[in-house]
C-alpha cells in the first residue's frame, strides 16, 4: 500500500492510498480559511481492510445493489455473491475497494489502474479500469473513470468518502441543508432494491429541491423512510446524462463549507449514515449513526434487471467513462 498526497495552490490537501483507491483525507478550508478533515476513516490502513463502511473508496464493478445478486446478460444469467442479505452489493466479497490498485503520480494527477479477470465475483469479461483524481486549484476533487472489456458486461462505478462538512468526529450531519437537482427518486423495498418506480420527490420527504436541513424530515413517519431508517435511496439527476452538471449541494452552516457535486452520471445515491454504529476512526474519533453522509454518483441500482432504467451494459470494444465533481467552497 502506498499513500498519496495532492495539495494545491490554496493548501487544500487529499490524501490517498493505493489499497482501495480510498481518500483517507480531505483537508478544505471554512469561511475563516481554517482547514478541517471533511470525510471519515481510519489511522492505518488495517481500518480500511477490516472495515465495512466503505469508506472513501472507489466502488466497482457494479456500485450499490443488485437483486437477488444475479443478472442476464446475452441470454445468460450471472449469479454474484450475495454479500448484502439475498442481494449483491459494491462490486461483492472482493470489489475495488478492497485490491491494491497500481498507482503513479502524472502532472499533479493520482492515476489508478486495475485489471478484474474474467469471471472475478461472478461478472464476465475481463475489465481494465483507470480511475484518475485531480485535484484543482479552485479546490475541486475530480474523479474520472474509464474502463474497457473483451466480453459484454455490466459495469457501474462511484465513489464512497463519507462527507461531514464541519470536520470528521464532530457530531452528526442533520444540521447540514442539502440540496438535491432530481425531481423524482427510486422507490425501494424492504432489502433496498428499487422497485421500479420512479417516483415524483413532491409532496414527500424526499423533495430537497430546495435547501432543506438533512434531519428536517429524516424521521417522518414515510414507508421509504422506515426502508433506510433514512435516506438511502437513488435520486434522478436532471438534465442529460454523459453531461457534467450539478446533482447536489450541501452547506454546514457552522464552518459555512459547502460542497457541490457535478456527475456525468444519470443517478445519486445520498445515504444518511444510517448504519454508522460507533466505528473508532481516526484521531480517536467515533462515528455514530449519521455521522457522515454520502453522495454517491451511479447508475441507478439494480439497473441489469430493470430494463426502464439506463443501461449498465458495456460492450466488447466500447469505452465506459465517467466523472465526477466535488466542488467546494465557502459562503
């Protein structure tokens, strides 16, 4: 394993590791211009091997779930591991998350590369990833995917740091307000897998269209709600996928960080910490139940057996390409 570090011209610093492809660290500045560490983890790289948060690691192949974790593809059905109840998530037993990714420096780039072999948790075709963060002087972690098969596959990747905009190990998210650019979400069941409904945010807990505190509603009395025991569920992003254009914003009124997210991608999938149980992360610190949040840029879940929703297949010869954006400054 080898830790990474990217600094730019405003002293803004992220710090990576090869294991996972993770951020260990963000360090961004507030309205005073007093740097914190923004996304949880762990001292050593032992957290993150022994860990089950996925925290700030790189997901694939597939991020978030898929039913019954089996799918078709040409004709044929793939069974992959069911690591999540009945149901597959983040890549299985051995995503990205957790292989050691090669990894060099190129022009103030951090360049990722892993190759998955045919068969690797149960999805065909043997894919080479390149995963690439920049960050820039206008204080922007970019994140650039591509990806290449030899045989027809399915592939759908994001990103995991747990964002907590006042600084990691201080209190929970509730008070920051989120926006969300989606004017529906996916509706999901009882194992989080959507059912296929794309549902109208109006009207519901659901609609952050407008600046609204995450814990306003997170406890309503909502069947989605009770699901998650919060928010964990996909958003439709607006506007036309494969084009970079905002998904969400938050703010932390107290520090007045703000980060905004860009994607390429059709879906975002915000979680609200709602299984952190107490985890000791880093500097001693302890990550209660909503402690962080995540903004997870994706392709919806459980894409490969909804046929209404984008596709996740990739072709032999296509090129798979993604981007995402975390933007952040201060108000």
């Amino acid at each position: 394993m080898t830790l990474f570090t990217l600094i730019n011209a405003n002293g803004v610093e992220a710090r990576i590791m090869s294991y996972g492809g993770t951020v260990v660290s963000l360090e961004v500045p507030d309205r005073d211009g007093k740097l914190a560490d923004v996304v949880l983890g762990f001292d050593d790289e032992g957290g993150y091997r022994g860990g089950k948060a996925y925290f700030g690691a790189l997901i694939g192949r597939y991020g978030n779930r898929i039913g019954k974790a089996r799918f078709s593809l040409g004709g044929v059905e793939y069974r992959l591991a069911a690591n999540n109840g009945e149901n597959h998530l983040h890549g299985g037993l051995k995503g990205f998350d957790k292989v050691v990714w090669d990894a060099t420096l190129a022009g103030g780039k951090l360049v990722l590369r892993h190759v998955s072999p045919d068969g690797e948790e149960g999805y065909p075709g043997k894919l080479s990833v390149e995963a690439v963060y920049t960050l820039t002087d206008r204080n922007e972690l970019e994140l650039a995917f591509s990806a290449t098969t030899d045989r027809d596959t399915i592939v759908s990747f994001t990103h995991h740091s747990y964002f907590n905009l006042a600084g990691h190990g201080r209190g929970d998210i509730l008070g920051h307000r989120l926006t969300l650019d989606a004017d529906e979400f996916a509706p999901v069941d009882a194992g989080l897998i959507p059912t296929g409904e794309l549902r109208p945010v109006e009207g519901t807990p659901f609609d952050f269209r407008r600046e609204t505190a995450i814990g306003a509603r997170i406890d309503g009395h909502d069947d989605q709600l009770a699901h998650g025991r919060g928010y964990d569920h996909n958003w439709v992003v607006r506007g036309l996928p494969g084009r970079l254009r905002r998904a969400a914003r938050v703010v932390e009124p107290g520090s007045g960080r703000v980060v905004e997210v860009l994607t390429t991608e059709p879906g975002l999938q915000f979680y609200s910490g709602n299984y952190l149980d107490g985890i000791r992360g880093k500097g001693g610190a302890v990550y209660g139940r909503r402690a962080g949040f995540t903004l997870e840029t994706q392709h919806y879940p459980d894409s490969p057996n909804r046929p209404s929703f984008p596709t996740t297949t990739l072709r032999a010869g296509e090129v798979y390409r993604t981007t995402t954006v975390y933007a952040f400054s201060t108000e």
